[in-house]
C-alpha cells in the first residue's frame, strides 16, 4: 500500500489496545470526518478512509498481501488486540480523502512508469479533459511527491518533507525531473459514488470486534499453563438465542441473507440451538453447515468463516 499523507494531525501515536476501534470509528463518522485513521504495526498496516462521515474504504497490508473490507476489519481488530501498535488520525478535505481512496484502492492507469519515457504534459492534459478523480505520483526511491485531482483539476499537492498540504507544484516538478523518476496514475469514482457505500452501515463492526475478542480469549486460554474448562450448565435460553443471532449474522455477511436459512436449517435439523453446549454435536454442525456453503459457493472464505463461527461460539461459553 501507499504512505497516505501525513499532514493535519487530529491524533497521533495513540496505542492501539488503549481504545475500543469501533467506537472510534463511529465517533468520527458521526462527527461527520474527512481524512483517515491509520493503524500501524509490526509488519501490519491499515488504513481507513472517511469523507464527510462516511467510511468509503479500508484497506490492510501484510507481507504485501492487499486485503479489504469485511476481511481487512477482522484482520485489524485481531492485531489491535493481540499486539501492540500505534493508531493516527489524519484529517483532510473530503476531496482530499477521496485522492487518497485512489492511493489505496483506485485503478492504475501508469503504474512505474518512467517519467522519461512518457510524455508527462500530455499525460495532465488528457487527466484534464477526462475529468480525472485520484492522484499523479512521482517517486525516486529517495523522494516522492503527489498531484490530487478532482474533475480533472489539481486541488492539493504533497510531497515527502511538507508538514502539510500545499498549493504550489514546485516540488513535484523537481522530483519529476529527478534521474530515474517514475510515475503512477491513480484513478478512483467520482465522490458522490464512493459516498453510496458507506462501509459502517454494510458491515456489522460490532460483531466482527465481539468475535475478534472472543478470538484473544481463547488463544489466551489455550497458551495458559492451566487449562480452563468451558461452563455452560448455567448457560440459559436467552444467551443462546443471542448466539445463534450472531452465528446467522457471520454467516450472512460472507454468504448473504442465504447464510441465515443455513445455519437455521442446520441447526434445526442437528437438533436445535441447545445442540451448541455439547463439543461433539457442535462440530458436527458446524461440518454440515461447512458442506452446504460451499455447496452454495465455494469462493466465499468458508474457511474463515467457520473459525470466526468457532470463536463466536466459544466466547459466549466461556466461564
């Protein structure tokens, strides 16, 4: 992934395990934020991006592995809560955070590219006359300097030593004419696409941080020197249905609203949500309702899937 802009700080260096990511997050969607929080850790980077509240991407990387949305939260939340990290918070236009959606996620039009080889006025003219949303970067492996674009103009420059925006392109022009400079192109939607997908309201973060805690737990349990038995004689009707809701919404966020006819149909059929207390008709389950999503489809993250169901069910029976 790209270094996103480091200019205008609201917060940085906050340690991770000291907040509640998901009550961040809707904080500044309600705050109505444009600009990004970052997560940073050991071999372990995040980015979510807002624009006038809405949270129009998030973005993970590890070992160059790019990885999005319901996955790439439930990769950050395992990592705030079982290493340390530091998260940032940078704040910036709406039309600045919509460029830096092209950095993260948008369409490589000239990717490495040298700058040489390429003629670079007919390259902006044509970013013009198409109206060009995203970003124009130019790098050496010393410097770096960015052009953001909105409609086809520039509206904010950026380079590597500035503290902040500015709006002069003095610099890019000199990291352009550096020996051996290349060049990317990032193209992303216009906002107003972007902001139809607003990823807080897609996705259940709640649940996702529920599970990811569930999750620390267990392993914490597992690598204890004492093993600690799961209760569940006390476990009572009401937390049961509550876990098979949370069950039904895992199941309905890799696989649809399909997901939760499965999991009801299988649970019916391996005899009710009581079935959940004892191991071996759990796994049982679990296995059967594996089989018929994939049946369903195969390309899903099944796999992922059912260690989050396993973690959810564990978390809910744990004494």
């Amino acid at each position: 992934m790209y270094v996103l802009p480091r200019a205008n700080p609201l917060y940085e260096k906050i340690p991770a395990h000291k907040i509640v990511l998901p009550d961040v997050l809707k904080k500044l969607a309600k705050e109505s934020f444009s600009g990004y929080l970052s997560y940073t850790g050991s071999d372990f980077e995040a980015d979510c991006i807002f624009a006038n509240g809405m949270l129009i991407c998030i973005g993970t990387c590890e070992k160059e592995r790019l990885r999005t949305g319901f996955e790439a939260f439930s990769l950050l939340f395992d990592r705030i809560l079982s290493s340390s990290g530091e998260i940032n918070i940078y704040r910036m236009t709406p039309g600045l955070a919509v460029c830096c959606h092209a950095l993260l996620l948008g369409a490589r039009l000239i990717n490495g590219s040298e700058v040489r080889r390429i003629s670079i006025k007919e390259t902006l003219a044509q970013l013009r006359n198409q109206g060009f949303n995203g970003v124009v970067r130019f790098y050496t492996p010393e410097r770096s300097a960015l052009i953001f674009y909105k409609d086809g103009r520039p509206i904010g420059y950026y380079h590597d030593d500035a503290q902040t925006f500015v709006t002069s392109p003095v610099e890019s022009r000199k990291v352009a004419s550096l020996p051996g400079a290349l060049v990317d192109v990032c193209s992303t939607k216009p906002m107003e696409e972007l902001l139809q997908n607003d990823l807080l309201h897609m996705v259940n973060i709640e649940k996702l941080w529920e599970a990811a805690m569930a999750r620390e737990a267990l392993t914490r349990i597992k690598e204890a020197p004492a093993a600690r038995k799961i209760a569940t004689a006390g476990l009572d009707d009401v937390r049961l249905l509550g876990l098979l809701e949370d069950l039904k919404e895992i199941a309905a966020a890799y696989l649809s609203k399909e997901g939760r006819t499965i999991v009801e149909k299988c649970l019916q059929e391996a005899g009710g949500s009581r079935i959940l207390l004892e191991d071996v008709k759990t796994e049982a389950f679990l296995k059967q309702f594996e089989k018929e999503a994939r049946g369903m489809d195969n390309d899903a993250r099944i796999d992922e899937m059912i260690d989050l169901m396993k973690s959810e069910i564990a978390g809910r029976l744990m004494a």
